[in-house]
C-alpha cells in the first residue's frame, strides 16, 4: 500500500495477557517509529529504528515493552503481562532517511485493556 | 526532557472567525512540525518549519518559528467547519530520532 499499516486497528485484551501489534511501513523508509497516545492528549515518544538497528527505546516505559524490526521493514511491538494503563493508541511512522525528513503515520492501534 | 505545551486546549468558534493556536517550551528545537489528526486516524503533516523568524503559509493557514526556535504559533484566517479537528505541534531535535508533541488543541468550527 501508497501509506504505513497497522494491524489489528482495535485489540481488546483482559489484563496480564501479552499482546502484539505489527506496522507495515512504507516500502523503501529505513526509519520506524512507534509513539503511544493516551486519549485526549499528544503522542508519547516510544522507540525508534533505522533498518534493522534499534537505535532508541529510551520511552518505553517498562520491560515490558519490547519492539523489534528483524529485517529492516515490518516491526512489531509487544507488550507483556498487559496493565490497564497500557490502554492507549499505539502509532506507527516510518521515514525515508533523516532527520529532516517528514514521518508519515499510520491509523494506530486502539488497545482496550479490560 | 523537552517539553512542548500547547494553548488553548479546546476552542470552539464559529465559521468565518479567526483563531491563534500557540506551541511553547523552554527548550530549542531543530525543527517544529504541525500536524491534525481525525478521530481513528493518524496525525497529517501539515508544515515543518526549520529556521528561527520562518513564517510559512498555506492557504487560510499560517505558521510560524519563534526567533530562539522554542515557540510556533499557527493561526487560521476565515475558519471552516472542514478545519475542526487536533492539532497537534512537534518539535524535532538535532538526531532527528524523535518527535515531541504537544497536547494538542481540539478545535471545532461551528457553521
């Protein structure tokens, strides 16, 4: 596709179950970033990529986060032992090279967390 | 950390009116994005600004970088109610691994 997919776009889960949730970039963009948006507010910074290398997870907020990209283009973010404030949109962007360069977004996933 | 805090909130005016909408922190970013976001979508890049004083327009909207590159402002001339949405400001930094957001700013545009 022309945009950055995620899938699921809604995951409904029963606290301490592990979840994961898969971004599709756009073909071609080296960079891929994944942000969390609790509602009502402004995404939150979680861990960025370049190719394969995961170059800074400095907003994950705990161990149980854990994001990966083993090839340099689909990257998954898993979630452990889930928390009812894990609750939140989780987005994806991804990124043709530097730094000056736009991130384009994905639609998020909406994770319920019951 | 930086910070990025956006004002107001929440605005609600009517169509034809104009409206500010401010982005500010203490700290110097290497660029300032503005992006709008839809409900269940992903926010849209409106503009990037990257030079302290930089006033870009698009159509009814204008952008701006403060001189010490901490604050921008994007203001809405004759709003529609096509322009309701969150807008939402971001400031990049110099390894470019990462956006900051701001909170964002609900807007709706009565008709």
């Amino acid at each position: 596709g022309a945009g950055v997919s995620q899938s699921p776009r809604y995951k409904v889960a029963k606290r301490g179950q592990d979840v994961a949730l898969r971004c599709d970039p756009i073909s071609g963009h080296v960079s891929l970033f994944w942000y969390q948006q609790a509602l009502g507010q402004g995404p939150e910074f979680l861990t960025y990529f370049q190719n394969e290398a995961q170059l800074d997870k400095s907003g994950l907020p705990s161990d149980r986060f854990f994001a990966e990209r083993p090839e340099g283009s689909v990257s998954t973010l898993k979630i452990q032992r889930t928390q009812q404030e894990d609750s939140a949109v989780y987005l994806c962007a991804s990124r043709l090279g530097g730094g000056s360069q736009p991130q384009h977004f994905g639609d998020g996933t909406r994770l319920s967390i019951l | 950390t930086q910070l990025l805090e956006q004002s107001p909130q929440f605005l609600s005016i009517q169509e034809g009116e104009n409206l500010t909408v401010y982005c500010n922190s203490s700290s110097v970013f290497s660029s300032l994005q503005w992006y709008r976001q839809e409900p269940g979508e992903g926010p849209v890049l409106l503009v990037t600004v990257v030079t302290g004083g930089e006033v870009k327009k698009l159509k009814r909207l204008t952008f701006q970088f403060g001189d010490a590159r901490k604050d921008s402002s994007l203001h809405i001339t004759a709003a529609q109610p096509g322009d309701t949405g969150l807008y939402l400001c971001a400031g990049g930094n110099n390894a470019g691994n990462m956006l900051t957001f701001g909170g964002g700013t609900r807007l709706m545009v009565k008709p």
